[in-house]
C-alpha cells in the first residue's frame, strides 16, 4: 500500500433539497482535489439531510429515496468524480424494487459506484429497514469498511468490519447535541447558531463539552486505538432540520490520535495522508493478534434480542 490522501469533510445541509447539497458537496470536492486530495467523505444522508424525515409516511420516504446506482444522485457524485479526478463518498435514503427503503451511503468514483453500505442500526424513521452485511472494498490499494453513525457504537461492527480486513473505516455521522440518559447531553440553542459571528465563543463552548465534542472522544478515539485503524469521521455543522449539529469531522490514525479535525464554523474539509506503516505500529495491530476467539466465540454469538432506544426522537417537535 502507498499513502493515501483524504479528506473529510463537514456542511449545512438543507432538508430534502438533494440539488443544494449536491452542489456543496461539488465545491468542497473540487477544492479538496485541488489541493491533492484523491478522497473525501461526507456525512450521513448528506445528499438528503436526515433528521427532518423522523415522521415521514412510508409514501413520503419513498419519494425522496432513490434506486442505487440508478438514481440521478449516484450519477451527480459520479460526474463531479469525473470532472476532479476524486473519489466521494456520501449518503442518501435508498429503495429497492420491493420498496423496501434504508439508510445507504456510497462510494463512487469516475467509474461510478464502488461500494454501498447499508446502515445496520437505524432509526431515525419506522419505514427504513436495517443492512444484514458488512462492507469492505479497495480503495487505492487499502481495504476499506463503512459503517453509518450508531453502527459505530455497537463495539463489535467496528471489530468485525476490521478482521475482514478494513485498514480505514468511513464513519458518516449525524450526532452530538442532542439529549440522552448520559450527564450533560441536551439539544444546543439554534440562536447561538445565527448569532455565531458577534458570539463564536459560546457557540463553541456548547459544541467542544459534553452535549458535543467532550462525549465523542470518550470513545471515537478508542475505536480506531483497540482495532489500529484509521477512522474517518464526518458530521454535519448547523441546522439538520430543527436540531443544531456541531461538525467537527475529523480523521484519527491507529495510535487513537487526531491528526486532521474541523473546527471552522462554516462549510469545510481537513485532509490527512494516511501512512501504512502506523497500521503495523500501533497497539491495535497486536491486539487483534493476540486474540483468543475460542474463549468468546460462543458468549459473542449467544441469541441475543437486539433494543435500541434513542431519547431524542420524540422531544423536539
């Protein structure tokens, strides 16, 4: 493997308008090739927004979800792919021909679709049903895996995705700044938002505590440390339909260390090169070798009812 160079990026999407954040995605992939960048990733359900559908009909889901790869929005990313010599990735509701819907996010390059990973564990809308698989392809001679925000969360994805070989792992995210059993999570003030250029400093002091950064390196680091992978994060910033969404999309090498982190308040990217020789080097590496799989097999593969409960969905109108 050779280095590679990405970037990861954050915006402000707008609910539903497919065209609008088509177009962000565009700029911040031109300027990000521009500047050698060969990847760059964007949030989850970047291309449609996300939380804005948390009641939507079934009808309604079906309309904004798109066939993957026949869609036009897998042929705009493919396009902007083409015209900067980029890969992309990005997400978007999908529907298959039984109309059945779920939460995708894809790669896509000049060629067209690379990859396509199905969130395992959403949520956000009744109607969308979760992925039954993992995902891992090759990107510029490393193996790569998805995995879509509360994916992220449930510790044995990301350990699974890495003994099937990932070295990077794309974790999209549409999180922080919402309220939770956990001491200090709560909803940030939309005002502290529109009035973010006289007062920059309380806007920040609400997205790097507990409600935002603080939570997220408790364990995102972690995930990327205990597997030595490189996490590549990426969340929106601003207004996600009614909930304020805080950014700070960054990339983390194997060692758990941040080497590339947003932290304008606007639209932007950061760009890391990604070494092969760290995947070796950190302690993850070792770990996985370490491994004992006879004593856990069984305890991880006992029948298990899966329950996911998520305080938000029914406390902002």
């Amino acid at each position: 493997m050779k280095p590679v160079k990405i970037s990861t990026a954050q915006f402000e999407n707008r609910s539903g308008d497919k065209s609008y954040n088509l177009s962000v995605i565009e700029r911040l992939s031109e300027k990000a090739a521009s500047e050698g960048s060969q990847v760059i990733a964007f949030h989850e359900c970047s291309v449609t927004g996300y939380t804005f559908v948390r009641k939507f009909s079934k009808s309604q889901m079906l309309d904004l979800a798109e066939y993957i790869p026949e869609g036009a929005s897998i042929g705009k990313l493919a396009e902007i792919a083409v015209k900067n010599n980029i890969t992309i990735l990005a997400g978007l509701f999908e529907k298959d021909r039984k109309n059945k819907i779920y939460k995708a996010y894809v790669c896509v390059d000049k060629q067209g679709l690379i990859a396509k990973h199905r969130k395992l564990h959403p949520f956000i809308n009744p109607h969308i049903s979760p992925g039954n698989k993992y995902t891992v392809f090759k990107l510029f001679g490393w193996k790569c895996g998805i995995l879509i925000c509360y994916d992220n969360n449930i510790i044995e994805n990301v350990r699974a995705t890495t003994l099937l070989g990932a070295n990077i792992i794309f974790m999209p995210h549409v999180t922080m700044c919402t309220p939770s059993p956990r001491p200090g999570a709560g909803f940030v003030d939309p005002d502290l938002w529109k009035n973010r250029k006289k007062d920059p400093y309380s806007l920040r002091a609400e997205f790097d505590g507990l409600k935002g950064r603080d939570w997220l390196m408790k364990w995102l680091p972690a995930r990327a440390y205990d597997n030595g992978i490189y996490a590549v994060f990426s969340n929106p910033i601003g207004m996600d339909g009614n909930q304020l969404k805080n950014g700070c999309s960054m990339i983390i090498d194997p060692y758990g260390e941040i080497v590339a982190e947003c932290r304008e308040l606007e639209d932007c990217f950061v760009s890391a090169v990604l070494s092969p020789e760290k995947l070796k080097e950190a302690g993850g590496y070792r770990y996985l070798k370490a491994r004992r799989p006879e004593l856990y097999k069984n305890i991880l593969g006992k029948e298990h009812k899966p329950e996911q409960k998520v305080a938000w969905l029914d406390e902002q109108d």
